[in-house]
C-alpha cells in the first residue's frame, strides 16, 4: 500500500498539496492546522510538525469501487430509483452505493453530489480571465477575484518551458447573467487596477465533462449525446420561476436518498414523475448536462493541473482542436482569442499525479498531434474552486 511520510518541516515543502494536509489534520484531529487562502499554501501551516507520521496517500478502492466511482461522475440516470438502477449494474446493493458516496462525501474526496447545467442555456456568459500581477501585490489581487461570486475557479499558473516568457500569473473564470457580464467584468478591472484584465472567452468548445479514473490514473470522456440544440450553441432555455426553483434547488447537494428525487418534488410542490419529466426535457435540450458525484481531483491523487497552449492558426484550429480532444488525458478543450503578450489559439486541460507526469503527457500530446510553438502552464496554487451558482 502506497504510504505518505511527513516528518518535522517537510510539512511546509512547497510540494506538499493543500488538500492532503488537510485530510491528514483532519485524520489526526490536529487543532492547529490554520490555511490562509490568499497565500502561497507553505507559507499558511502554524506550526510546524514535530513528529513523524505515516499513513495511507487517500483512497484507497476495491475495482469494484473504482468502477461505481467512474459511474457517479458519469451521472445518474434519471429515475425514481437511481441508486438501485445503478446498484443493479455495478453489481452492488443500493444501500452499499449510497454509503459509498456518504463516506466520498465526508472524506472530502468529493466537494457535491448534484445538478451540473449549462451555464449559456440559462442564459449566462462566462469567460476565462487572465492577469499579470507582482508577486508583492498577489494577495490583495486574490481577495478582489475571489471575493466576486461570479468566479468559480482562481488558480496561479507558471510557464513551464520558458519560465521568463511574461505570461499571465492569475486565472479565473468568471460567469454571470449575460446581460450583466460586462458591468461585473468592467468592476473587477476597477478594483483590480492598475492591473488589466483580458478577456479569454471559448470561441469554440472541442471537449468538456470529463470523470476520473482512479485504476488507470487516466480520464475516462463522458461525451453527452449530441441534440439539434448543440447545432447552435447561443439557444438560450426560457425558463419560468417554478424552473428556476427546480435549478435552484438541485444545483447544490441533493439530500441523498433511495427516492432521489421525492423530496425536491415534495419541496417545489410537483410530483416525483413531474420533476423526473423536466430533468430529462433538460437534458434531452443540453441544459441540464447530468446529476452527479464532483470529485475533488486534488483529493483523489490527480495534484498536477497543467493548462496547455498552442499557437495555432485560426485556418488550423478546428482539426487541432479535435486532434488534442481526442487524447483521453484531456479534460476540456477550448480556442479562445490570443492576445497581444500571450500568442496562444488552442487551449487544453490535463491532470496527472505529478507535474514531471504533466510536462512528459504535455509533450506527447504536443509531438503526436505535430503542434509547435506551445506552452505549459502549471497550476501553483489554487486559490478558489467552487460551482457555479444560477438565479
């Protein structure tokens, strides 16, 4: 069994990832683990350890758990039994299923089980968002970003390959209502400056959604069934109050229960098959993408996030684009508008145990879809993740 030592002041590495501390402090009860959110995370443990510890690295799963945990990021299907459905399949009991994503859920291995919609089909933009901003002056930056409940995602990213290009140092996204984006956008830049932000929207979406596989330390694509609202990204659902309440309601943690849906329904006054009925309109229509189990990636092993950036012509970037999505490794993938200091077209996410594992499947990929002229950015310190929140 893999095996994690921390001894006296390797606790404040760098290397030492935010989330296995703090599973560790949490296993060992330890009352003076304090993190503070706007600083580099080796700079935030009071105080140092003093003794040794070894135990298991996290999670730690049968096949047959690996496999259900594969399936609950998949999605469920939308049913009155769900979990039995889904038992049924893995070759499990129903009440094993639900303990299973109980324990995921306390462990912190998870951050929800809930609704994941599309944003634009709710009719809100977002966009990638990047900074170049000082070392001196990151964490008063960070508080302003972070601070905006339109940003889900806060990471600092490094240059790999030439680590003295002038990339940008902070990346968000940032996502609202559409038709108050640009206010929310132009009041972060006021409480941002004298730093500028730019802008990186998706002009096109190669791949997205992925799930975790922890036998292989591989991504396994959930690809949503194409519908004729995929033909044109803009459609926007119009949605009545009682709707909106349904996303309200769903898009956080669902109380989990062998009736899943029972009590939501009970809630919003509709009956169980009416609400079963509205989700799968909703996903038939693209707006509702899946209710499911969301993984924590640094928890579960996968601490390396590189963002990989190609400059590809705008001629080239469709074929790029679906060469690079192709690779299983690839979590999302984007072409977002260059910039003046940043030349890059192709953007692609991918997860690894290691940033040594990031920069070899950084180069494999780059090699066998004969791309150049690229970089990677990994991911320093994550500074804010969370869902986004609708209506």
């Amino acid at each position: 069994m893999p095996v994690l030592y921390i001894h006296r002041q390797d606790a404040c590495a760098p290397s030492m990832e935010a989330p296995v501390l703090r599973k560790i402090f949490h296993h060992f009860t330890i009352p003076t683990f304090r993190c503070f959110p706007f600083l580099p995370f080796h700079h935030s443990i009071i105080p140092l350890f003093h003794y040794s510890y070894c135990l298991p690295l996290p999670m730690n799963l049968t096949e047959k758990e690996a496999g259900l945990l594969v399936a609950l990021q998949r999605g469920i299907t939308l049913c009155d039994r769900p979990f039995a459905a889904l038992a049924e399949a893995q070759g499990m009991s129903e009440e094993d299923v639900l303990a299973f994503i109980r324990q995921r859920l306390a462990d912190g291995d998870a951050r929800r089980f809930g609704a994941v919609f599309d944003a634009r089909r709710l009719g809100y933009r977002s966009a990638l968002c990047a900074m170049r901003i000082p070392a001196e002056e990151l964490s008063r930056i960070v508080s302003s970003v972070t601070a905006e409940p339109g940003v889900t995602h806060c990471y600092e990213r490094k240059p790999t390959l030439q680590p003295d290009r002038p990339c940008p140092n902070l990346w968000f996204t940032l996502a609202a209502p559409a038709h108050i984006f640009s206010q929310t956008l132009d009041a972060l830049r006021t409480a941002c400056a004298p730093y500028g932000i730019d802008e990186l929207p998706a002009i096109q979406r190669f791949k997205i959604d992925v799930v975790f596989d922890l036998r292989t330390r591989n991504r396994d694509e959930r690809v949503e069934p194409r519908t004729k609202t995929d033909l044109n990204t803009r459609l926007v659902e119009s949605v009545n109050e009682k709707q909106e309440a349904i996303v309200r309601l769903l898009q956080g943690d669902i109380p989990l229960n062998s009736r899943l849906f029972e009590a939501p329904a009970a809630q919003l006054g509709l009956s169980e098959a009416e609400l079963i009925e509205q989700l799968k309109a909703w996903q038939e229509r693209g707006v509702l993408r899946r209710i499911a189990l969301l993984l924590r990636h640094r928890e579960i092993g996968f601490t390396a996030n590189g963002m990989c950036c190609w400059d590809v012509s705008a001629e080239s970037i469709k074929e790029a684009g679906r060469r690079v999505a192709a690779f299983s490794e690839v979590t999302h993938c984007y072409e977002r508008p260059p910039t003046a200091y940043f030349p890059f077209r192709l953007y692609a996410m991918i997860h690894t145990p290691s940033s040594e594992e990031t920069l070899a499947l950084y180069e494999r990929i780059t090699r066998e879809t004969g791309l150049a002229q690229g970089e990677l950015l990994l991911s320093s310190t994550e500074f804010k993740k969370t869902s986004m929140r609708f209506f």
